[in-house]
C-alpha cells in the first residue's frame, strides 16, 4: 500500500466551479499537511500549510484535514482557468529531527473558459 | 516571501560528465534538501542537509553526492551523468513547510 494515495486527474471544470481534490494516506504519524500547486515546468508553489486536524481558509482556497480518517482535501472555489495546474498534497511527521516528506504523484487540474 | 533560486532552469549534458547543480536560499535556514521529480513517480528525496557541512541521504542517492560549504547554498552533483538520471531537480529550503526553487530540467544524452 502506498503512503499517500492522490487520484492523477485530469480533472476538467467550468469557470467559477467548487474544485475538491484529496488525498488519503496510511501513516497516522504524519501532523502537518500541504498542498503545492505547480504549473508546467515551474517548481511547486505552497499554498497551503496546516497542523493536525481542522479547516483551514485562505481566500478562495480551503485545507480540510480529518485524520480520523487519514483524508485531507483542498477545496477551490469559484476557479478560474489560472487555477489550471498540478496540485500536490505532501505531509509529514512532529518527531524533532523528522525530515521526511510523502509527497502524492499530484492531481491535474484543466478549469475551462 | 522565501526565495529559493536555482542556478539553471534547463541544462543538457552528455554521459559521463560531471555535472553540478546549484541552489541557494535568501532566509537563512538550516535544512536544504535535493529531489528528482518523474511522472508517474512523484517527488524522490535525494539527500537533505541540516546544517553547513552537514548531509544525510534520502531514498535514491546512489550516483549523487551533495556539498553544503555555506549555509544559503546547497549543491547536488552527479559525479558521472548517465541518461536514466534524466529527470527534473528540485530544491527546497527549510523543514515545515518546505519551499521550492523552479526546478531544473536536466537532461542526460
């Protein structure tokens, strides 16, 4: 079983529609969770960073973690095509020294005009 | 806002070559860390650093090694290129959350 599981898309939306993306993983150690959005050829842009369980809002994104259930999701609202990109969620451990990151393989993401 | 550059976006090299790849961050942190990213794979740790001087290895460092003389810069090298190591670079500075460079597209013929 892989760590982190993230569906590859693509996933194709209307201008100024919700976008959900999620990712499920294994290891209940993980405590801290991030999306990154990378556009083609470009590195990965954080933009989202959240500690343990809860939402977390910023502009028209949402960060959702539940680890009940070992599920976070990244909620777009009213996208725009400028949104069309690859998203990554990534999480890792609180043990002091713990360096190591589980990325997912991204989910793309095409928002139609 | 954090700033990671790396030294080149796109870099062609032939087998054999000794090729070097270079990072540095502008906020002063302590922890530096070196990935390939593949489709399909995702991200791969190649090795990480956590302080001047300072390395370990991450999951795939076989072919790399990596130089930290100085805090902001963080240098991946790939003693003999060959073409499986064809691939995107990134760097990434600081622990949590870590924050990317641009990438280099390296390619190996």
């Amino acid at each position: 079983q892989k760590e982190v599981e993230q569906d590859p898309g693509p996933l194709s939306v209307p201008e100024g529609a919700i976008v959900s993306l999620n990712c499920t993983y294994s290891n209940s150690a993980f405590q801290y969770f991030m999306w990154y959005r990378q556009y083609s050829r470009k590195g990965p842009e954080l933009l989202m960073y959240t500690y343990s369980s809860g939402n977390k809002e910023d502009g028209r994104f949402t960060a959702q973690v539940d680890k009940s259930s070992k599920y976070i999701s990244l909620f777009i609202r009213d996208s725009q095509p400028s949104d069309s990109a690859t998203y990554l969620c990534a999480m890792t451990g609180t043990t002091s020294g713990t360096y190591k990151y589980i990325f997912g393989t991204g989910t793309r993401l095409k928002v139609l005009a | 806002d954090v700033k990671v550059t790396q030294s080149s976006r796109y870099l062609v090299k032939r087998t054999g070559e000794k090729v070097f790849l270079e990072c540095v961050q502008d906020m002063d942190h302590e922890n530096m860390f070196w990935y390939r990213q593949d489709p399909g794979l995702g991200l791969r740790l190649i090795y990480f650093s956590y302080d001047v001087k300072m390395k370990e290895k991450g999951d795939i460092p076989e072919g790399y090694s990596v130089s930290r003389e100085k805090k902001e810069r963080f240098s991946l090298i790939l003693e003999s290129a060959s073409t499986n190591q064809t691939s995107m670079y990134l760097c990434a500075s600081n622990l949590r959350p870590q924050h990317f460079g641009d990438g280099t597209r390296l390619s190996i013929l």
